[in-house]
C-alpha cells in the first residue's frame, strides 16, 4: 500500500489569465495526481496535490516553470497531513 502525501502550493507572479491552473491540471494527472488549482483574490494561485511524494515534488518543479505564458515569481510549499484531505475529491478540478 503507498502512502499518500499532499502539499499545498502558492503560486505568485503572472498567473492568472494565462492558462496556469489548466495546465497544471494537465500536469497533475499526467503525475496522478488530485487536488485542485484555484485562483486567489491576492492574484495568486494555489494548487493542492495528493499523491506519492515523488510526484508532488515533480509538480513542485514544473509549477516553478509554469505554463507557457505565466510568469512565476516564487512558490512556497506547506506540507500538508494527507489524513486531513479525505474531503478531496479524485481527480483535479481547476476553480
């Protein structure tokens, strides 16, 4: 049985408006992964991964490339209890 991790994700720059969030659902399922990628009031975004660890790490990388558009500033990552998230849904919705 593999252990699940999830890691919370705060995205800043120009990331909004440039199909962030749709890639990086894109690449959250290419990584199987679920979680969510959402828009924040502040401009930033924030991505919530559940998975294997490698992959969220994976994903740590790509999200500080971004999509091909975006402009990422800085990504700050929170470790999160997996055993908290039993509310995620499968899948990765973007929002």
């Amino acid at each position: 049985m593999t252990t699940m991790h999830a890691a919370r994700f705060l995205v800043s720059g120009r990331v909004q408006g440039v199909a962030f969030r749709a890639y990086t659902r894109q690449q959250a399922l290419v990584l199987c992964l679920r979680g969510h990628a959402v828009n924040l009031r502040d401009g930033r975004v924030e991505v919530l991964a559940v998975g294997e660890a490698d992959a969220i790490d994976r994903l740590g990388e790509w999200l500080r490339q971004g999509s091909p558009l975006a402009r990422v500033d800085d990504v700050q990552r929170q470790e999160v209890s997996a055993g908290d998230l039993v509310a995620i849904e499968d899948g990765f919705r973007i929002g």
